[in-house]
C-alpha cells in the first residue's frame, strides 16, 4: 500500500520528511475534490481489527490554518533589550503559536490546541467514539487505547520545510499532519493530546518534554509491568504514541527516559463527549482480519527479529522481519507450530502458535531480549 498525494498550487508551505517508516498494513490516501481533501486512513485499532476512517478538510480553510503556525527566523538574531523589541517578539511568538521558555523559542503546545483542536481533532475523537459503541466497548481506557493506535499507525517521518525564513521547531501542526499523512514524535504526541482532550478530561494529559524526544503521559492507576510517572503527586501512565511501532497505554517504547519535564495543558479545556454504558455491540471484539489458517507475527521495535519456526519441534526454519514489519504464515491444516528465539545464553526461548490468531514480540532494552506482548501458557 503506498500513501498517495495530490499537490496543488495554492499550499503555501512545502513540506517533505526524511526517515519516513510506515507499518505494512496501513493505508492512508489523500485526494482532492470539490474544493476539499479526502482522507482515507486505514489503520489497526488494539484489537487488532482494521479501521477505516475518513476526513473532509476544506482546502482553502486548511491551507490558510497551517500557515498560522511558525516564527520568523529573525527572532534568532541578536537584539536590544528593550521594552518594545520585546512587545514586538512576544507579540510575533503569540501570532505564531510559540513561546520563550527559560530563554529559548519552542512550540506552545498549549496555544496549538487552542487554535486546532476544535476543527481537526473533535471529529476524529467523534469517530473514535462511534466505533467503540460499535463494539459496546466505549470505556475511558479503551478510548484512550483506540487514540493512541489511531496515532501510532499514522506513518513516520521527520518534517523538513522548504521556506527558510521561518521556524518551525520541527514540528508540523495537526492539520498539516492530516494533510501531508506523517509526523514525527512531537507533531503526533499534539495531534493525540488534541484528539484526547474529547474523550477524557485534558486535566489529566501532560506531555513528557525529553531531550530528544517528547511524549504524553495519562492520569490512572499502577498497574504491574507498565510505566507510570508521577507528577503533582498523581501518578500518569505513558503514552508512546510515535509510532510506527503499536504500544500500548503503559508500554514506554525505545525512547523514554526518565529524565524529562512534565508540562499540563493550559487553556480552557471542553467538556469530553458524553459515555454511552449502555451502547449496544454490533461488531466483535475478535481478531477477524486473521485467517483461520494464518497466523500474524509482529515485529514492535526497531531492532531487527530473527525467529525459527517448526512444525514437529525438530526440523526449523529461519525468519526474520524488519522493524516494525508484520509476517503473515500459512499454517494449513496445521494444529500449531512452534516458535523459537535464540537468547543471549545461547538457549531458546520457545512459544506454541496457534492459528487464526496475531502475536507481537518486542525488544525489552533492559534484559537485552525479545519478549512476547501475549500471555504465554
């Protein structure tokens, strides 16, 4: 599947990426009609069904949107400190949804959600809401769980922008993103909180600002085996929602640290759209994108998975998927098979497959091995 778009001569801003990565199984299609971009996103929810979901943005009306955002690059310059330069910079920042923070110049977070939330994330937060009633499954976590794979899916890619006389912090805003169909972590972790701000109170969203790296993290409760921070004596489980690879709410990823500064939200926050506890199932939860003679293997880190497969526990077969890769096997009028990692001790690690069904591994960086992300038996 490739991501295809349609150009037009009216965009202000050009915008290309490097490092782009996109999981296997995701289809996201841009097109223009009637004045309008037409987004096709096809994605895997955490229930490992597919998910189909499509925008209408009105090309003149984006367009415009995203030229709000970014700085002129003269800000950087050396100035006199004077009362009015800096009426004059601030008033430059405001317009272009940044702000000085501790001497440097850095994304209002805060201020892009205020300007691009309402527009171009409520109605996402809408369909995320829908399907979930679909499923009769409309709780707080499965909310948040279906937000973050919305993002995680949506492909990766490092923004690079042509016009050099403006800053842009590395980031593109949410309805670029939309627009363009990637981001990186801090243009995703923006679109996530702004969609999130509709499905559970934004007061309990903070975004975890690193070195390198910037991520959410959620209010709610310990739970063994997953990350939490603590923040203002509340405790708030990560959100990892980069991508491509598929974590879920508590799962930290490759690139958390656990040095960082915790940033809320700061605006009038809206009021989540309603619950419905009493939302009717019309689809299942079950993994029907498998087929029953098939079995999914995942590859959910950047490393690179080598595995075996066999089917008497005896004669073995080397595979190997790339970061982020899915595998699909054929396991015919197969019972089981078997799967089998080599560990550092030079041992195995050995996992019992069954068919019709998906299984993901990651690379836990701490004890240096691959792990699975299901119960083992």
């Amino acid at each position: 599947m490739i991501l295809t778009t349609y150009l037009i001569l009216i965009s202000h801003i050009c915008i290309s990426q490097k490092e782009y990565a996109k999981n296997p199984h995701v289809d996201y299609n841009i097109a223009i009609s009637d004045d309008n971009y037409h987004i096709s996103y096809t994605f895997m929810d955490h229930f490992d069904n597919f998910q189909t979901f499509e925008l209408i943005l009105p090309v003149e009306f984006t367009e415009n949107e995203i030229t709000v955002f970014g700085v002129p690059s003269w800000l950087f310059n050396p100035y006199s400190d004077t009362e009015y330069n800096r009426q004059i910079r601030n008033k430059e920042l405001s317009k272009g949804l940044f702000k000085l923070s501790k001497n440097t110049i850095e994304v209002d977070k805060s201020a892009v959600l205020r300007r691009y939330a309402e527009t171009f994330c409520k109605p996402i937060a809408g369909m995320i809401v829908e399907s979930l009633e679909e499923y009769g499954r409309d709780t707080r976590r499965d909310r948040i769980e279906l937000a973050i794979r919305f993002v995680q899916d949506i492909p990766y890619g490092i923004p690079q922008y042509s016009d050099k006389a403006r800053h842009y912090g590395g980031v593109i805003p949410p309805p670029a993103l939309l627009k363009n169909g990637y981001g990186d972590c801090d243009s995703k972790v923006l679109l996530f909180a702004g969609i999130l701000i509709y499905l559970i109170p934004g007061n309990e969203i903070i975004f975890l600002n690193q070195a390198d790296h910037v991520l959410s993290a959620v209010f709610g409760e310990k739970e063994e085996g997953l990350t939490y921070v603590n923040f203002m004596n509340k405790n708030y489980l990560v959100a990892e929602t980069s991508g491509p690879g598929q974590r879920k709410l508590g799962e930290k990823g490759n690139y958390f640290r656990n040095k960082f500064t915790a940033e809320p939200l700061d605006f009038d926050l809206p009021e989540p759209l309603p619950f419905d506890p009493d939302a009717i199932a019309v689809r299942s939860v079950s993994n029907n994108s498998v087929d029953k003679n098939k079995v999914v293997i995942k590859n959910m880190s950047a490393n690179y998975f080598k595995f075996q497969l066999s089917y008497d526990n005896k004669n073995w077969q080397d595979f190997n998927l790339k970061n982020n890769e899915s595998g699909i096997f054929n396991l015919t009028e197969k019972d089981f098979v078997m799967l089998r990692i080599r560990e550092r001790s030079k041992g195995f690690a050995v996992y019992k497959i069954l068919p019709g069904n998906s299984y993901s591994f990651h690379w836990d960086n701490h004890y240096e091995k691959w792990e699975p992300d299901f119960k083992v038996f």
